[in-house]
C-alpha cells in the first residue's frame, strides 16, 4: 500500500515569489485515500525544509491526482532565501472512534510520504524599506539598520546581500555588514569629520548564479549631517585648528553657523547654541528702567553682547535635523570656538568735592524777583523754570582709563529730602523726592568738551518763612563704558557696567536774627560717600551690575509733609 | 508775600518769557564749562546774533519704537522729544531737572481745545532742583523722554494734544526775545 519514496535523488528548482509545480510519479495510494477524495480519516501533510531543520513558509495546493501521478504546486514567498530545500508530501490516518482507517486499524499511521530535492533561487530583487537613522553625523561612527525584504544571508546558496554605498565626497565608508534575516541588514558607517552636507547612494544588491544581480536603492537616500562651522564675520572661527578670537566687551557678536540648509528633504529643525560668560541680545534704557534682552541660543544665527570681560570662554552650538518622514535627528557634533572678551582696562573714578553749601539768590522770572536756594555748589541766574544759571557745581566725577570708546554716566538719587523748621508753626515741614533715575539715561549733566567728567549741583528753595533748611541727598554715580562700534557691521555697541561711587549732600541753610538766609551753610557731609568706587559685577544685582531704577526722580514736594 | 508766592507757581510755563533784555547782550559761549581762577564755571552754550533757528523739535510716543499714544490712566505717559542741531557749530542742551526738564515748555490741551489741568505743587513750589549744562554738536539729535503725567493730571479718560517748545536763545525776534521753537503736535489717549 504504501509507495517507495519518490525523492532525494530528484532535485527540482522552485524560485522564491514565484508558484512552482511539483508532481509525485510512480503511486500506489489507496484509492479511498487518495488526495482528492473524502475518505474521513485520511490527511495530507506537506513541508518544506532547510538542511539545517529550518522550515520556510510556503503556499500548497494539489491539482490532481491519479494513480500515475500526483501534481501541484507550491508558492513561495517572495523572501524566501535560496538554498537547499526538502519538500516532503505524504499522507496519513488518524483513525476516528466510528471511522477505521483504510488498513482498519485503530492506530494512526502514514499511509504515504515522499520527498523531493527543492533548490530554491531566493529573492532576485531585494526592497528596502528604511535606512535608520537616515542621518549620519560626520566625524562619529555610527550603527545603522536596513530594513526590506529579499536580504539574502550568509547561507544562502547565492551568496549573501551585498550593500554598497557611494558619496560625492568619498567621506563615508561601510562596515561590520550583516544580513540579519531577509527582512534585515546590519551594518556600520564611518563619516569623516570634514564631511559636507550630502546624500549617500546606499545599495542592496543580491547575486545571482542564474541571471543578472538585482539590486535596490534605499530611497530617500541617507544624508551626511555635517558638523556645524561656527563663523563670525564670515570667518570659520570653530575646529580643531581655529584660533581664540578677540572680542570686545558691548561690542556685538555676530555669530551664523553652517550648515544652514540639507539635503535630500533633511532641514535644520533645531539649533542650541552655549554661551558662557555674562551676556545679553539687546539693552535698552527707557524710562521705566533698563531692559536686558537674554540672549538667544535656539536659532542657527545669534546676536550678543558680553559685559564682562573674560578670557578662554569656549561658545558651543549643535543642531538637530528632521528627515523627510518628520523623523528628528538630535543632536549634531558640537562646534566650539573660543573667545577672550576685552574690557576698557582699568578705569577709575575720581571725585572732586568743591565742599561748597551756598545759599544763593536766584532770579524768578514772572514777576521778576529773588528767591533763595540752598545749593551744593554756587550757582547763580535764573531760577528753575526762568532759564540757566551758571557757576561751579558742587560735584566733579571724572573718569579715566580707557583709550578707546566713550564714557556713560548714570545717575540713581537714593535717597533726597528736604526739612523745614519754622518759626511759627506746630512742626517742621518735609518734603521730599522718589528715588530713582536722575533725568534721563544716559546723565546729562557732563561737560561737553570733557564727556569724562560729569557733575552735579543739586538745589533746594527756601521756604520764605523758613527758620532753618535742611538737604540730605543720596545719590550713585553709575559708570558705564561703550566701545567704539564695531567695524563691518551695523549693529551698535552697547554700554556695559564697570561701576560705581556713592555721594551725598547734607547741609542746612540758616537764616539770622536779621531774618536774613547765611550765605554760608552748614557742610555736615559731601563728596564721596561709602568704600569708594565700587566695580561691577554681574552678581550685583537681576541686570548684571548695570544701574537699577523703576521711574524718574520726581519732586512730591508740591503737597507739604508733616513730619510726625 | 502771597502774591509773589503765587505768581511763582506759574514758573513752568513762563520759561522765556522774562530774559529777552539780557539776552540780546549776552556773550558768545563756546563750551558748557569755563575755567576762572582754576575753577570750573559751568554755564550755557550761546551764539548770539543767529539769523535763522538753531534747532528743530519734533516729539513721539514714549516707547523705543516711538508708535505709544494710549496710556492707561495713573500710568507714565510718555513721549520723546527730539532736539536736532542744525546749525554747524554746537548748541546749548541746557537745562534744569525739576519736576521735567524744565528747559522745554509741555502744553497739554484737552478735546476742548482748553489748557490741561496740571498737578498743584504747592505755593510756594518747594521742588529741588538740579542744573545741567550740555550741548548738541552740528547735525546731531539728542533724544529726552518725558513722562508728562508728573506735571499733569491726566486722571481722567480722553484724547489730549501735546506740542513741546523751547526757546531759542541764539536766535532772538525783533523785540530782542527769543524765537521759541514749536515740536509737532501728536494725539494721545488716557482710558481707564
């Protein structure tokens, strides 16, 4: 009943992704068994078989049969590797409780099998589906993952999938190949470090011993990312070999970077830059206070200025980039370039303390008259309001130092008030002013000629029926310094702190037993006031050292004070 | 005593109008500081005799960008005024911190058309002052933001007109007074 095996000794040639015939000659089945009829206990069997006990799927059918001849066909996938196969087709009997087998036994038996030799022609023309990560930095070695179809490995008989890649630069090389499994390709890929933006022809190709190699391209192709250049005034400042540059404190920095744009669809979706040292994108100076702007570090091209002077700060910048599919690629290799930031030297502040308290007669406008005013120092003229006076101020402030760029002086009034004691009347009277920017940023009151020094008289009317007046003021002098601008480009420099020297003015004014203001007041402090001049620092305070204020000195004067 | 007092309140707005005599007699000055006896006299910039003015004015809104006339009551109103030399040799920029830079004249009108209703200081003015002298080289501008609510009212919501001036006192008129020189006028809003 049961035929010889057909067999090993027939080698029959089936092609993955394609259905092959096969047939068994020679039979002798038992007719209520055979593989087109219902015999209930009777089953078909079939597999297919590598040497090494591996099996591969496949898609069976039988066509006919006769007693001649068992026909059919088998459909391979279409990544079927090439190689040595058995198919083995048999048939068998799994006896039922009321259905014998066709020998009327009660145990299970193969009532048929035979085998045939299959050499399988795997894939012909391999697929690839991704190439991840499809960005490769330059300068780093990096592992990647072919996925597809059709890979072909080691044992297949064809030899296995061979990938290849091509680069206009020659910057790229291939190693560590593996084809995992047919769906899978491992490899490694070195970029050099000097490697331009570029598209990379990455190629799986499957030999074949009958037939040309077919081969496929990974598309999009993959894209060298390079390593960002640092470049200022259109100089590349970053690299192995690139220079410390010399800045100049409140001078801009340009920075812009490359690569500015990629290929093969790749754009530069993210930039980070670091900036050490004491830095800002812009200052401003309103009224209300100055602004600082914080430099920003998240865009390919940044703009900053340092305040403080500092050597060897080393500015970093990477960049990610987003591939074709939306996929982002972080981070880039960093581009480094060192800076010595430059200040103006040593600069000191010198103040000059005329020790002048004067009450002068100063000259109303409408209707034409005198009123006094305590003054620190000894003007005379017009009164407030009626035009300029003129004379010597009670306070010089003068800087020296720098050989280069311009002086920038601030004044903040910390403290100012003015008492009145009389001679009738239940209590003295004060008055006096909100701390805050004198005037205007920068001060104005500098000479001309000799914008090193700046000065200031401060002024106090004299309440007509006043006994005594009294004027305490507090005041800094900010110092700030800013470089020439920078040549080749339009963008200013800005002042930056250096420091700055506290002073007062305390005096009362007093009138005789004539009724008559002293020409002479009492001095009790003036001139430099505290530790002298006092460097910045960016620790001094939220804005790096530089002058603090909310809003303009103003005068409450206008509404009389009791003083408690 | 009271009268002067209180004729002494109206100081801000009468800033040229009392020093014309003088003046016209005035000496050439160069610089803003002088030397005598090795002192430090500081003093305004003058070239008397001009024949045309020796600046322009021109103000804007307060903020960097100049474009600011709204401002919500209680808040800073602020503009910038522009001082531009045009004559070729320097300028006096001389002036006095008190309340505003008293050296230019603020007129504020409501939509009536009527003076602004300015802050009382007091009779008399107690206000502290500080003098300054500096000047404007040819050509150039320099720039002074001023915060008018300081000196005005501005406590209710409205549409005002605002012009600066500043008398010229290097280019005198015919009764030997000097030309005072008129900015632009901007609108501004105060809301609530």
């Amino acid at each position: 009943m049961v035929s010889p095996a057909i067999g090993h000794a027939q080698t029959v040639t089936w092609y993955a992704g394609q259905t092959n015939n096969w047939s068994f000659g020679g039979l002798s089945l038992d007719p209520r068994c055979a593989f087109n009829t219902n015999w209930p206990t009777c089953d078909e069997f079939a597999s297919l078989t590598t040497p090494d006990g591996t099996n591969l799927p496949f898609g069976y059918a039988g066509t006919s049969y006769s007693l001649a001849e068992l026909t059919g066909y088998v459909t391979l996938p279409a990544d079927t590797p090439s190689g040595m196969a058995i198919f083995t087709l048999g048939l068998t009997c799994d006896p039922g409780a009321d259905e014998p087998c066709p020998n009327g036994g009660d145990d299970p038996y193969i009532i048929w099998q035979s085998s045939i030799s299959v050499r399988i022609v795997g894939c012909s023309s391999p697929s690839i589906a991704s190439v991840t990560p499809d960005g490769w930095w330059a300068g780093q070695k990096q592992n990647i993952t072919i996925s597809g179809g059709c890979f072909l490995p080691p044992s297949d008989s064809s030899s296995p999938s061979q990938v290849t890649l091509t680069d206009g630069a020659g910057a790229v090389t291939l190693s560590n190949v593996s084809v995992v499994s047919s769906t899978q390709i491992t490899a490694t890929v070195n970029v050099t470090k000097k490697a331009p933006a570029e598209t990379v022809t990455l190629t799986v190709t499957n030999t074949s011993s009958n037939g040309a190699s077919q081969s496929a391209t990974a598309s999009p192709a993959p894209v060298v990312l390079p390593v960002p250049v640092i470049k200022w005034k259109g100089n590349a400042i970053s690299g192995d070999k690139a220079k410390n540059q010399s800045v100049i404190v409140g001078q801009p920095v340009e920075l812009t970077t490359t690569p500015a744009s990629l290929p093969g669809g790749f754009t530069v979706s993210g930039s980070n830059w670091t900036i050490p040292g004491t830095n800002v994108q812009q200052f401003s100076h309103p009224n209300s206070g100055i602004v600082l702007t914080p430099t920003q570090t998240n865009k390919p091209n940044t703009t900053y200025y340092w305040l403080y002077p500092q050597d060897a700060m080393n500015v970093a910048y990477t960049y990610c980039a987003t591939d074709p599919n939306g996929n982002q690629i972080c981070e880039s290799p960093e581009a480094k370039a060192a800076f010595n930031a430059k200040g103006p030297g040593t600069l000191t502040l010198a103040t000059d303390d005329s020790q002048l308290a004067l009450v002068e007669k100063l000259d109303t406008c409408n209707p034409p008259g005198k009123l006094p005013f305590l003054e620190y120092g000894d003007l005379s003229g017009p009164a407030p309001g009626c035009g300029n006076d003129e004379g010597p101020a009670g306070i010089h402030l003068t800087v020296s130092g720098a050989s280069s760029g311009s002086y920038v002086f601030a004044q903040v009034v910390d403290a100012d008030v003015s008492e009145y004691t009389h001679a009738t009347g239940p209590s003295p009277t004060s008055c006096g002013a909100h701390a805050g920017l004198d005037r205007s940023f920068p001060y104005e009151a500098v000479e001309k000629q000799n914008p090193q020094t700046a000065y200031d008289g401060p002024q106090m009317p004299l309440f007509p029926n006043a006994l005594t007046g009294t004027r305490t003021f507090h005041a800094s002098m900010y110092l700030l310094w800013q470089p020439d601008q920078l040549p080749g480009t339009a963008t200013a420099s800005i002042p930056v702190p250096i420091g700055r020297q506290d002073w007062q003015f305390i005096a009362t004014a007093v009138e005789n037993a004539k009724g008559k203001w002293e020409r002479h007041a009492i001095l009790t402090a003036s001139g430099d006031e505290g530790e002298g001049f006092v460097p910045s620092t960016p620790d001094d305070n939220a804005i790096y050292g530089y002058p603090q204020w909310t809003h303009l000195v103003s005068n409450v004067c206008g509404v009389s004070q009791e003083v408690q | 005593m009271q009268t002067y007092l209180s004729s002494y309140r109206v100081l801000i707005l009468s800033t040229f109008v009392a020093l014309s005599a003088a003046l016209s007699a005035q000496q050439a000055r160069e610089s803003n500081v002088q030397i005598k006896n090795g002192v430090k006299i500081y003093g305004p910039i003058r070239h008397p005799g001009a024949t045309s003015p020796s600046f322009t004015l021109s103000i804007r809104g307060g903020d960097d960008a100049g474009t600011r006339y709204e401002f919500r009551v209680g808040s800073m109103v602020a503009i910038t005024i522009s001082m531009t030399n045009i004559t070729n040799h320097d300028i006096d920029y001389s002036g006095c911190s008190w309340h505003l830079d008293s050296s230019y004249n603020y007129l504020v009108w409501d939509e009536d058309g009527k003076p602004a209703e300015k802050i009382a200081f007091g009779d008399p003015d107690l206000s502290t002052s500080s003098p300054y002298w500096s000047g404007i080289s040819p050509g150039k501008t320099k720039t002074y933001e001023a915060d008018l609510e300081q000196i005005y009212k501005f406590d209710r919501p409205g549409r005002y007109t605002v012009q600066v001036s500043r008398p010229d006192y290097d280019y005198l008129d015919e009764n030997g007074k000097p030309v005072v020189i008129k900015s632009n006028t901007i609108m501004i809003t105060i809301f609530d």
